[in-house]
C-alpha cells in the first residue's frame, strides 16, 4: 500500500504534468500557426524576387508593363489609405529608355447600395525598369470597395488595366508607412 504522503505527491506531481500537457498542446497550435504564416510569408517574398529578378535581369527578354507588387494599409477606420505600388516596365523599342504616361488607382465597389467607381489617386508614369509609388488616399464616405483598379496609360499605348481584390491588399499589420517606396 502507498503511503498517504506519498500518494498526495503522486497526485500532484500527476496534475503538474497534466498541466504540462495542456500548455504543449498550446504551444504547438501557435507554432503550427506561425509556421504556416512564415510559409506564406516565405512564398510572398519569392513571388517579389522573382518579379523584381525578371524586371532587373530579364535573361534576355523585356518584362511587360504591370504590377510588380501593391499593398494597401488601413490608416483611419478604413476610410484613409495608405497604399504601395511597384511598376514593372520595359522602355519603348528604338530608344527613349522612358516608357511615359500616366498611372491611376480606381477603387471599385458600392455606394448607397449601387455599383460605384471612383479615382483614387493620379500619378506621371515615367518608368525605364521600376517605378515607386506611394501615397495616402481617402474613400468617399460610405464607399465599401471591392476592388482596385491600376489603369496604365502609356503615352502612344493602348492603356493596361489590372484589377485587384481589396481585402487581398490590405496588409494584415498595417505596416506600410505613408512615403515609402516599395521593396
């Protein structure tokens, strides 16, 4: 028969390792969690090499113009935005070295319950490989996006759209400082 002290210190010690049980199973839900979130982190990271690789060093052949990268941080209650986005561009055959024109952001979605577009921002696109942009803009009031549109209007081109999904865009952290140019 097992002593009564002994048997007290048996169950204690029975608890601390169920404790201890529990605290590991927690422990590896949030390094299953991280791990997966450094995995995307990961292939997110290799798409842009791979872009800016292709922009830099296009083994012997010139990238299209598009988007190299873009993101979007929610500033204030959803309502100022701060966005990044990197052109990706080849200049004009037979000369120049400058691909000009111009580059807008569309923010596509609803208002008052009924489809709505309206320009976010303008910029000059004078792009000879890469071009930064960076800026803040703000919704209209009521405005619930869905999309971004960037239009690419080359001068002597036909314009380029691409269309995005918002909350794709969004940055999870909210990282992306007004200002900075992309990566």
């Amino acid at each position: 028969m097992v002593p009564l002290d002994e048997s007290a210190r048996l169950r204690e010690e029975n608890a601390a390792l169920r404790q201890l049980q529990v605290v590991d199973r927690e422990a590896q839900v949030v390094l299953r969690r991280q791990l997966a979130e450094l995995a995307a982190q990961n292939g997110e990271l290799r798409r842009r090499l791979r872009v800016l690789r292709d922009a830099l060093v296009p083994d012997g052949r010139l990238p299209d113009l598009g988007v190299g990268d873009l993101q979007l941080a929610a500033r204030r209650a959803d309502a100022l935005i701060a966005y990044r986005l990197l052109l990706v561009g080849s200049p004009p055959a037979g000369g120049g070295g400058t691909l000009v024109g111009r580059v807008e952001l569309w923010g596509v979605g609803e208002l008052d319950g009924r489809a709505h577009e309206v320009r976010l921002a303008r910029q000059p696109l004078a792009i000879e490989r890469l071009q930064a942009f960076s800026g803040n803009v703000t919704l209209p009031v009521g405005f619930r996006p869905q999309r971004l549109r960037v239009l690419l209007e080359p001068r002597g081109q036909p314009a380029v759209a691409f269309e995005f999904v918002w909350r794709d865009l969004l940055a999870t952290d909210a990282s992306v400082p007004a200002g900075t140019s992309s990566p």
